[in-house]
C-alpha cells in the first residue's frame, strides 16, 4: 500500500472559508512532558494543531490569516540548535517549517510574544481551541493587552474570541479520502493483531503477555503506539470496563476480553473481540456471546446515513434485553425493563462513539437537542456487550463472571455502512476454526 498525502493546504482552505470575515485562527501545539529525570512521555501532537499543519514538533503556535495580504499561514518553532538536536533530535527550524510545511513566515518561538501582537492586528474575530488545554487562552489575552497598550497610537484591537472548536470538529468529523486510508490502515493492522492473539494465546499466559502480542503485531507494520491503553481482561475482569492492570494469569475454560487498537499516522483504531483462553467457548459464553453479536449485527444494520446516531443504540439495548430475558436473567416485559434502564446492570455504557485522530474523536451527537443524522463520511465505533460481573446477587451462578464486547469501527457509505475492521474474525465458529 502506498502511502497518501495529506493536502494540509487544502484543509486550511476549507476551514478558512467558514470563519467569520476578518478572522484568525490560532493554535498551539502540544508539549514534551516528562516522563521520569531521564526520559520524557511519547510526543503525540494536538490533533487539531495536526489536522491543520502536519508539523509534528512541540513549542509550536500556527497563525492562519486569511484576511491578511500576506503571511497567510505562519509557523512559529524552534530554532535549529545542533547541540539539542544531537541530544533530541532533528528541528525543522523556521527554513523547514516554511520549505516543507507551507508557511509563507516562520519565527522561532522564543518571538511569539514580540511578533504575535502584529499578527493579531488587524484581524476583528480571533478564533481558538476552546477545548485545548494547552493555556493558549490566556497567552491570547497577553497579546490583546499587549496590542491595547498601543491603541492611542492607532492599533486596532480584534473584538471576538471566538471558538475554534465547533467549526473544526464539523471537519474533523466527516473523513475524506486521505483520511479514510489511514483509517482503513489502522484497522487492517488491528485486525492482525487480533488474529495474532486469537491464535497465540493459551492457558496459563498472563494478561500482559497476551498484550504484548498486540504491541508487536503494532509496532511490526509501523504502527509504533497503541491509540489506547489496551484493555487485556480474563475472566471477571473483562467485566471491569477499563481494567488495564493487564497482569492476571489467563485461565482455561474463561474467555478474555482485548480491547485494543493501534494508531497509524495520527489516526486511530479502536477493535474489541473476546475469545476463548483454551480452545473453545462453554455452552454459558457462547449464549451471551450471541446475543452480543445479534446486538452488534443489529446495531450495525442502522448504521447508515439519514439515521438517528442513537437508533443503533436503542437497537443493541432491546437485543440485549430481549436476550437477557430468553435465559432467564431479567425477568419481566422488554418494555418495561427496557423502561426502568434494567439493562444498564449488564451493559452500562454507550453503543459507541465518533472515531479519527481521537478514539473518542471530536463532533456533536446532538444538534439543537435531537440526536444527529449520520452522513456519508462519518466514522464511529459499535460496541455492545454484557458484563456480568461475579459479585452479582439474583443471577444464577453459571454466568457469573462472564463479560464479552464486540467492537467495529464503520464507516457510513452513501447507502450503508463499510466495517472497515471486519478482518478480525467476531462469528463463535470463525474464532474456533483459528484455534484449531
Ligand atoms: N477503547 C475505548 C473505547 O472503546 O471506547
Ligand atoms: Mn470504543
Ligand atoms: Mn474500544
């Protein structure tokens, strides 16, 4: 597969023609946090800082003017610095950012503060991420009181501060063609890592070794880290929803719950399947195990554009009830169970949830208080599952302890939906048959 690229100029382009007039956009990258004296976190950028820019370098602000004649698109970074660089690594420098990433200025972030309040200038809205928790906010006021200072000099001082927030996620949301290789990518590479642990794990393994599969079948296919902590439960634990102590011995006759996807070029996946620890599943797991896939399968099926994000929701949690009673562990009318949220005992959580750069990627679920339609384009998670924990009173001893999830990433098509994780074997005889 050959890799894409991603036309960040094109981005821009379309984000800067829904902003107000006389806009400017800004926005800061992530940081370096320290990880202990000697070493620091993984750098992962600020999705929305990517999303605009491709740059992928800490102490980074990016200006977008599109009302301005010049200096549309400016990036400040850090200088180049051959004594840091050979101990951290290579710098873009400001000859980089503009040569490589499309600025038409670059400065070295150490100016932000003397050249940013000329930059501002000028503009009437300046529009930033809300949700950023990087104190972009409060350096913007900084700037403002640096430009009022020389109002009487006839500086003119932008009037809004503006949310960045809801404009981007509404790109961010809908994926295109670029995007959707990415995506396609992750899932592909998470898929074999399913398989890799459907076929590899055995009694007696522990958790961890069992993740450790995963982060090798990432890491192989140049996926270097997990989108998420993987979530790696045996037995009981699967019912614990983000258990990752990952440090259990796996035990025949459970099953294991793995929650785990990779990242591929800032663009997540997100897959759970749950399979037998020995070879194959009891009479008790494989009866929730159907009704779990029948809420997927279900669920899925209203995965399509024109529909209600919640219909696929409501669908999983009358599946799910109607299945609970059929074995006789609620007991009752669907509807009146389904009423009195019975159900959230068993299965206390979302079907699922928007899924790009972030696992639980940005954009509404709600637009003027009703749940939003899906359109072609979207990308979002199904994830039913039944979680009977062991210390459960009034349900018979035989199910105790069993919890199975079964995730997919789907995309909505014109017409339907495309699974795009659909690799990583969810039918009872489709697992078995690996084992074999
Ligand atoms: N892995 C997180 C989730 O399933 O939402
Ligand atoms: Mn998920
Ligand atoms: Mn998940």
């Amino acid at each position: 597969m050959s890799e894409k690229r991603i036309d960040f100029f094109e981005r821009r382009k379309r984000l800067s023609s829904q902003l107000l007039e006389d806009s400017i956009v800004v926005v800061a990258s992530s940081s370096i946090k320290s990880r202990n004296s000697d070493s620091d976190y993984p750098f992962r950028q600020d999705s929305n800082f990517y999303y605009l820019s491709g740059f992928n370098e800490p102490e980074s602000i990016i200006v977008i003017r599109p009302f301005a004649e010049n200096k549309k698109f400016v990036i400040f970074c850090r200088e180049r610095d051959s004594l840091r660089e050979q101990w951290d690594g290579f710098r873009s420098g400001q000859e980089g950012a503009t040569q490589n990433f499309g600025a038409d200025e670059a400065y070295g972030i150490s100016l932000v503060d003397q050249i940013m309040p000329d930059l501002l200038e000028g503009a009437r809205n300046i529009y930033y991420s809300m949700s950023s928790p990087n104190g972009i906010n409060i350096r913007l006021h900084k700037w403002l009181d640096q430009i009022r200072v020389n109002k009487r000099q006839g500086s003119e001082v932008p009037e809004n501060l503006l949310s960045l927030d809801s404009i981007l996620d509404e790109l961010r949301l809908v994926k295109t063609e670029e995007e959707l290789f990415f995506m396609k990518k992750a899932g592909e590479i998470t898929c074999g890592a399913h398989i890799r642990a459907m076929k590899s794990v055995s009694p007696g393994m522990y958790e961890y070794q069992l993740e450790a599969e995963y982060l090798h079948a990432f890491i192989n296919e140049g996926a270097r880290f997990p989108a998420y902590n993987s979530i790696v439960g045996g037995g009981n634990n699967a019912c614990i929803l983000h258990y990752n102590e990952n440090n259990s011995e796996l035990i025949d006759g459970d099953l294991v719950l793995v929650d785990a996807g990779c990242e591929y070029h800032h663009y997540a996946s997100d897959v759970t399947r749950t399979f037998p620890v020995g070879k194959r599943f009891s009479e008790e797991q494989k009866k929730i195990y159907e009704i779990v896939l029948e809420a997927h399968k279900q669920a899925s099926a209203e995965i399509k554009p024109g529909n209600p994000w919640n219909k696929a929701h409501n669908t999983a949690i009358k599946v799910i009830t109607e299945g609970l009673i059929n074995l006789g562990i609620l007991k009752g009318n669907p509807d009146d169970l389904i009423e009195r949220g019975e159900y959230l005992k068993f299965y206390m959580h979302r079907i699922g949830h928007w899924l790009g750069m972030d696992v639980h990627d940005v954009g509404n679920y709600k637009k003027n208080g009703k749940w939003r339609n899906l359109e072609p384009g979207m990308v979002l998670t199904v994830e039913p599952g039944i979680y009977i924990l062991d210390t459960l009173e009034d349900v018979e001893e035989k199910w105790l302890g069993i919890g199975i999830r079964i995730e997919d990433d789907l995309l909505v098509t014109g017409s339907g939906n495309e699974v795009i994780t659909a690799n990583a074997p969810r039918e009872i005889q489709d697992i078995e048959n690996l084992k074999s």
